[in-house]
C-alpha cells in the first residue's frame, strides 16, 4: 500500500466530512507497475475515478516517445526540428531527477541555458539543443569538466567537492556570442507539485523577509513573475521563473521538445532566425500541443502522490529530524506550510511537509551562475528515494553534489551559518541527519 501521510489523514477528514470525495477512484486502477523505481510515478490515493482517467491522460502525454514527421511542404511536425528529449519522462527519470553518472553512462535531463548580457544567445537561443530532426545539425554537445577540492569537517573528516565547469563541444552554428554564459540545470523531482501550487500566496508572501528585518541573516524574496493575471508568484524551477504547472510544462514542451503551445507559438521553439535551416523545416500553421494537452500534463504531474515515509518514525531519523531543527536548516526548507481553503478539493486545506519555502535566496558565490547566486529552495520531500528511483543521486541545480554532505557543504550566502554548523557536526549527529534526509 502507498497510504500516504498527510494525503491519506485528509482522505479519513473527506469521508468524515461526507463529501462526494469518497475513495471511489480506487475503482480504477493506475497503469503504473509498482515496482520499487516507480514509487514517484504512482497517483495521489483515494481521489475520484474522474481525476484518476485525466491522469492516465496526461500519463499518456507525459511519457510520449515524439516522433517528427515529414509533411508535404517539407517542414516537421511532431518534434523538432531542434530539441533535447523525444518525452518529458525522458528527463524526469520515472518523474524524478535527471541523473549525471560518473561510470561513463549518458547524463540525462541536464539542460544548458545560455545566458547573454540582454537576453539569449542570439544565433543558439535560450538554451543548447543537443539533437535535431534528420538533415539538421544538433547545435552541440554539452561537456562538464569537474575540478575537485577538499574541505574538512570541525572533526577532520573531509568532504570532497566537485566545481562544474561547462563547456560545448562540435558548436555547428558558429561561436557561441563572447558575452554568452553556460548555466546548466538537472531536472528536478516532480513530487507534491499539486499541493504546492495549491500554497496561498499570501502565505508565501508572509514568509519573506526580504530585508531581513528579522536580523537572522536569512532574508528570502517571492519571485514575481508576469503572468495572465498580472504580477504573481513564481514557484516552479530552480529559480522559480514559472508560475504554474502549466507554465513550466509549456515551456518545457517549446524549448525541450521544439513544439508549440498557446503563448509558446514561435515555429520551431528556441530555433532563433539565424538558424535558417531550422526555421525553413519548422512550420507555423498549428499548433503542436493544444491549451488541452497542457493542462493534462500538468494535471498529471500536480496528482502525482507523494511516497510513503516507512522509517519516519526510526530513532535515528527522529534524532536527525533534531539535528535539522537546530542546525537552523527549516528556517528555508519549511517543514510545515498549509495550502489554500480555495484550491481544487484534492490539494485544499491541507497541511503538509515540503521542506521548502518557495523563496529565492542568495546562496553565496560558489552557487552563483551568469544569472547570479539567488536560488528557490528545493523541495526536499521525496529526496531520499533519488537513489532508487534515477540510479544515482544528483544534487543542486546542476547536480554537482553527490550526496547531502557535499550539498550542504556548498551552502553559502544566506544560509552559510547553517551550513557552519553543518561542519561542526560529529560523526554521529552527522549520521543521523543523512538518515532523515533519507527518509523524507
Ligand atoms: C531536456 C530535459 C527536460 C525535458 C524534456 C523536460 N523537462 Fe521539465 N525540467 C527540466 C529542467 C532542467 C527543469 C528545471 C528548470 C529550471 O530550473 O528552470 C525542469 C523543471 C520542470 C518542472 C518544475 C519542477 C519544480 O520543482 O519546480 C516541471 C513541472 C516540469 N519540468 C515538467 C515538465 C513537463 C510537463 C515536460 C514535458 C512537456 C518536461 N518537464 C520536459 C528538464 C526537462
Ligand atoms: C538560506 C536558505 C537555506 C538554508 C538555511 C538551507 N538551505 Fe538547503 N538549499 C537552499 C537552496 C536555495 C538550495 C538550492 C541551491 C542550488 O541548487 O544551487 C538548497 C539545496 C539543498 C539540498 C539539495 C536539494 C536538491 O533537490 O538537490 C539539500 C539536501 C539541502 N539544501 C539541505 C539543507 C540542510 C540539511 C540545511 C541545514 C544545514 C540547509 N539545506 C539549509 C536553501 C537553504
């Protein structure tokens, strides 16, 4: 069984309540296996047959293998022309993290963003697309050279770090512009997104601080972002650019995929007018994924459920659970928020444990990339099944991290007093924090 927590006491308040709400949907099944690696993949528990048939939709349009096709005219449909993945679940290994392994195995879901003083590469666009359609180049391949040094607990224990640095090999449209930057980016989990979006504003709002008035040393500022409605919150991505879901899946689907969407109706996606090539097989007349196909996929993965957490209630992660209080780790990875009375009934009046606050904060120069050092904190729900889910574990935005000492040794800025305390840690306080991180 995959009860989960706080999902499976708000299903006992909905039947006590009355409500329509009832565990009705258990009639249909997933089409998920359970097998141990697809413990993210599996629906929220006990929602309605209703819910669960649109998740099995924006499954379907979430795992779809694209192909390109060729039309009369010549141009591509379908894929393309550039792009980077031929699915989203590509990236999202069983909708968890991309993986970079060391053993010589192919990096998956790590993305390169080009980063120019007003806006993206002017011939490579937004981001390097490292495959293409028959008869088109790739623009290049992407290469990260580590440099590794080593720094020491207070007990002499060390930790070894790896800096990234990028690069791009075989470029087929020329050199990069001189005043473009590399800024690379690993997919993220996609755990409990529904219940975050679900998160008031106002209540995010109420957690910044953003001259640190407080005088902790830890500010933290919403990201607002433009939006249909106006200024709103960002949420979503390493740097909380995208809105909604459904934002960040549109998005997702131009630059990645090379297809378009309502409001993402460039032909050919991030193919930029220099690309001539490109643009003569892109076409313009319609458009690939319909404002339908978008809300199913986002629709998908805001029901994902979150997994269950068997060894919650182990010493040791209860003493690590301690370690994280003190160390002053929740003051960012809030580890209670609630979700708005307004949201859909699913995702509504809840109170959960994401361990993030949603904000941006300044994690100090070792972070910092072309678009500077401020960072949303990642959720860290779900962090421990990484392993098991994408083969390797994979930290950070860019994944530079190994495991959680090594990410929370490149904690700077706003949150380097936590991360001293993290170094004065002993052996055993140590042990116990890596056992709560892994049980989340
Ligand atoms: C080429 C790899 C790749 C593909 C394909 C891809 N993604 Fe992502 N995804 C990423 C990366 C990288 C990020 C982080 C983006 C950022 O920081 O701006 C991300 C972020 C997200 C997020 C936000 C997660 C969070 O915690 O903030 C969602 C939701 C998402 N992707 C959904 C999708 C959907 C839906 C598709 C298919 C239409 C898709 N992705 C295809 C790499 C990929
Ligand atoms: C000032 C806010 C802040 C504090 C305090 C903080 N973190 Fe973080 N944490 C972040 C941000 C922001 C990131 C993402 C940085 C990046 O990707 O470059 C992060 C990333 C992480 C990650 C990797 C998450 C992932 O999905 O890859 C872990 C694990 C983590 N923090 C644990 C901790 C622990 C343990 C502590 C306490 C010692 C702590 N953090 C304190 C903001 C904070």
């Amino acid at each position: 069984m995959r009860a989960m927590r706080i999902v499976g006491l708000a299903l006992a308040a909905i039947m006590l309540g009355g409500l329509a709400l009832v565990a009705s949907g258990q009639a249909e099944q997933s089409r998920i296996a359970g097998l141990p690696q697809d413990v993210l993949s599996q629906p929220m528990q006990g929602v309605h047959s209703a819910i669960l048939a649109k998740f099995n939709y924006g499954l379907g349009l979430f795992r779809h293998v694209r192909e390109p096709s060729r039309r009369a005219d010549g141009s591509v449909e379908g894929l393309g022309p550039l792009h980077n993945a031929q699915s989203c679940f590509a990236c999202h290994i069983r909708d968890g993290r991309g993986a970079m392994p060391d053993d010589g195995a192919e990096t998956v879901g790590l993305v390169f963003n080009l980063v120019g003083p007003d806006g993206p590469d002017p011939v490579y666009g937004n981001q390097l697309q490292d495959r293409a359609v028959d008869g088109l180049l790739p623009e290049g391949r992407p290469v990260v050279d580590w440099h590794e040094t080593e720094i020491h607990f207070a007990d002499g224990a060390p930790i070894a770090l790896r800096a990234p640095r990028f690069s791009i090999a075989d470029l087929a449209y020329g050199p990069l512009d001189p005043a473009t930057r590399i800024e690379a980016r690993l997919a993220p989990q996609l755990v409990g997104l529904g219940l975050l979006e679900a998160v008031d504003e106002h209540a995010l709002a109420a957690l910044a601080d953003p001259d640190d008035a407080d005088g902790d040393g830890i500010s933290g500022r919403l990201n607002l972002v433009e939006a249909e409605e106006g200024l709103v919150a960002g949420r979503f991505g390493w740097s909380a650019t995208a809105p909604s879901l459904e934002a960040q899946s549109a998005k997702a689907a131009h630059l990645d995929m090379g297809l378009t969407a309502p409001g993402f109706e460039a032909p050919g996606g991030d193919c930029q007018p220099a690309q001539a090539a490109c643009r003569a097989l892109a076409h313009s007349d319609r458009l690939d994924l319909s404002a339908n196909d978008i809300f199913l996929m986002a629709f998908y993965v805001a029901h994902l459920g979150l997994p269950d957490r068997p060894r919650e209630q182990d010493g040791e992660v209860a003493a690590g659970e301690a370690v994280f209080g003190t160390l002053g780790c929740g003051a960012c990875h809030r580890p209670v928020l609630t979700t708005s009375l307004d949201a859909p009934p699913e995702f509504a009046d809840r109170t959960i444990a994401p361990f993030t606050d949603l904000l941006l904060h300044d994690m100090g120069p070792d972070l910092a990339g072309p678009r500077g050092s401020e960072w949303r904190t990642p959720p860290l729900w779900g962090i421990g099944l990484t392993e098991q889910v994408s083969g390797v574990t994979r930290y950070l935005h860019d994944g530079r991290a190994r495991n959680f000492a090594e990410a929370i040794a490149w904690h700077g800025g706003e949150a380097e007093a936590a991360r001293n305390r993290f170094l004065a840690l002993d052996a055993r306080e140590r042990a116990a924090l890596y056992a709560f991180l892994g049980a989340l």
